[in-house]
C-alpha cells in the first residue's frame, strides 16, 4: 500500500462526509479514472474535467459554487491558484487533494502523495483511488486503464492480464500495453474523448459511470458511438503527425506543430516509446504561447533549467515525462538552452 492505512482512513472518512463533493480531475486517462473510481464507489458527486493549464485557476471556484459542492477533491492536478484556494478558505469548502506529482502545496490543505511517505514512490491517483476504494474486482480494469495511460505498469496488471487475457498480450511494459492492446484502445479512447466539448464530455461521464466492464467500451453502439466519432477523428490527425515526427533526425528529436488541438503529450509519448534512446521535445504553437512536452532521462531537470529566465515561462512535470509553456518567441532559446544543458 503505497499511502498508509492512515492517510486511506482519512480519505475515506472525507468522502462520507461529503454529501455533495466535486471532483476536480486532470485532462488525461489517469485523472478520468481516479475521478471515476472514487464516484463509482461513492455513488454521489459530479466530476469537472481541468483543461486549464498548468492547473486550477480561479475560475473553478465558480463551478464549485454553480455545483453547490460541499466538498473540493483534486485529482492528480500538481497546481491550484492562490485566488482557487483563498475562495475555497472564504466560503468554507474543504479540499482534499490526492496526487503523485514532486511539487509544494498551499499549507493547511489535506494532501495524500505517496512522494511524501517513508518509502517514496510516484503510483497514478487512479492507483491510489483504487487503494482508497479497497481494491474491488470490478474496478480492476479502471486502475489498469489509468495506470497505463500514465505509462506505469502496476503489479495488479498482471492480475488483470491473466484474467482477461482477450485484452491483454505478450507486454513487457505499461506502452507495451498502451500501444499494442485491447486494454490500451479503451486508454487511448478515453484520452482522445477528453479532448471534445464540454457536452460530450458530461456525455462521456454517464455513460462510464455506469459501465460494467471493458467490453462495454470497446463494442461500439448508441450509447458510446459519440465517443467513437471524435477518437477517429483525431486519431487521424494524429496518426499524420506521428507519421511525420517519426522521420526526424537528430537527439533530441524536436517536432514543432500547429494546430487547433493539442497532442504533445500523446506525441511524445509514442515518439519516446518509438525512439527510446533519444530525448523528445515537441513543441505546440497556438496563439502567442508553445506548450512544450519533454520525455526522457533528466526531462524535468533539462527543462525548468532551460526555461530559466524566459518571461512568464512555467514547467513542471515527472522526472521523466515533463511539461513547459512559453512564449512563441522563446522557442528557440529554450531549445539552444536545452541543447546547452544535455551537453553538460
């Protein structure tokens, strides 16, 4: 057990007391199912999807009290406002953040993040909400999903390969999983599927809020047909973009796109499991801002040095797999930085 059965206890006890929580989850697989593990345990709540970035800005308190939430949960989010935390003290909400990121939080907030235990480690919140729910059977495939998704491969993996082992294969490792099973189409639906409209997405959450198994998201009808749409639609643009960043010479592998979506952190993530010996750098322009998804040894370190007085610069991530967003007239130092910090 990767937090203690004290701080599970705790965990528990907030959600018994929350009689009307929301859940305030990250823009990926891992984030979507910890929030739907702990709500389907619960059987109360409403779920909001953060896509600020990099986290939870001022706008969310308004949602909490749109929601009249009696109770804040943060779901894998390293980052919440001052003005979000100093509305959530006025008014009097708690907030229970669960996460597994290596950052600082507001003092006097209920943090859970196993970086803090005696024996460090870093397990996805949808493994640590699988914990907090008391690891039930048929929330098994949900841990896995997010687990993989966030490119870690669980000891209950295996448990889950043995007894469906149509999903499964021979894997080696959590992309092993991602890319090339049945399992990992359910990850790579739900990450695509987050990257729609509001209203499909609330879509989304009913209908995952009471699926039974797997299965039931991979046999394509009525009730998921939706999601199907926009997975195949960007699942296209993508397959394009990779096909694409895959011919790039060079370490590091640096692609540059624009574009009305975001797809860094899927891009990197195959380009490194593609390009395994070389760092990657892929860099989104919209607008006047580049956010920039590094994956790599050292990623974390390279990157928050090389952003290291560029204006307004923020970044922050795992210490292989990181983020950054700057200024579109800063790519080019950051990237001659980048270069500068390798060779160190």
């Amino acid at each position: 057990m990767m937090l203690s059965e004290k701080e599970v206890s705790e965990i528990r006890e907030h959600l018994d007391k929350a009689q009307n929580p929301i859940f305030l989850y990250d823009n990926d697989a891992d984030g979507l199912c910890s929030y739907l593990l702990l709500r389907r345990y619960l059987g109360r709540g409403k779920g909001v999807v953060v896509k600020s970035y990099p986290g939870i800005n001022e706008t969310y308190a308004k949602k909490v009290q749109e929601l009249n939430a009696d109770y804040v949960f943060i779901l894998d989010k390293p980052v919440a406002s001052k003005e979000f935390i100093e509305e959530m003290r006025e008014i009097n909400i708690p907030i229970v953040w669960i996460d597994h990121h290596d950052v600082e939080y507001p003092k006097d907030i209920a943090v859970y993040n196993p970086l803090f235990s005696l024996e460090k480690s870093n397990e996805p919140v949808s493994f640590l909400c699988y914990e907090i729910i008391g690891g039930k059977e048929e929330e098994l495939w949900l841990a896995v999903v997010g687990c993989i998704a966030d490119g870690f491969f669980p000891k209950i993996a295996k448990k889950f390969g043995e007894k469906n082992p149509e999903l499964w294969g021979e894997v080696n490792s959590a992309f092993d999983v991602f890319y090339k099973t049945e399992i990992g189409r359910v990850a790579r639906i739900l990450n695509f599927a987050l990257k729609d409209s509001t209203t499909n997405i609330v879509r989304m959450i009913k209908f995952l809020t009471d699926v039974k198994n797997p299965s039931e998201v991979l046999d394509e009808n009525e009730k998921n047909k939706f999601m199907y749409h926009r997975f195949n639609q960007i699942n296209q643009k993508y397959q394009k973009l990779l096909e694409k960043a895959d011919k790039i010479k060079g370490n590091p592998l640096i692609f540059k796109y624009f574009g009305e979506l975001s797809l860094s952190a899927d891009l990197s993530n195959e380009l490194k499991y593609n390009h395994p010996e070389r760092m990657v750098i892929v860099a989104y322009t919209r607008g006047v801002k580049i956010n920039i998804s590094v994956r790599g040894e050292n990623a974390r370190k390279f990157t928050l040095t090389a952003i290291e007085g560029l204006e307004n610069a923020t970044g922050g991530g795992h210490e292989v797999a990181c983020g950054a967003s700057i200024k579109s007239d800063d790519l080019d130092k950051f990237i001659e930085n980048f270069k500068g910090v390798m060779k160190e």
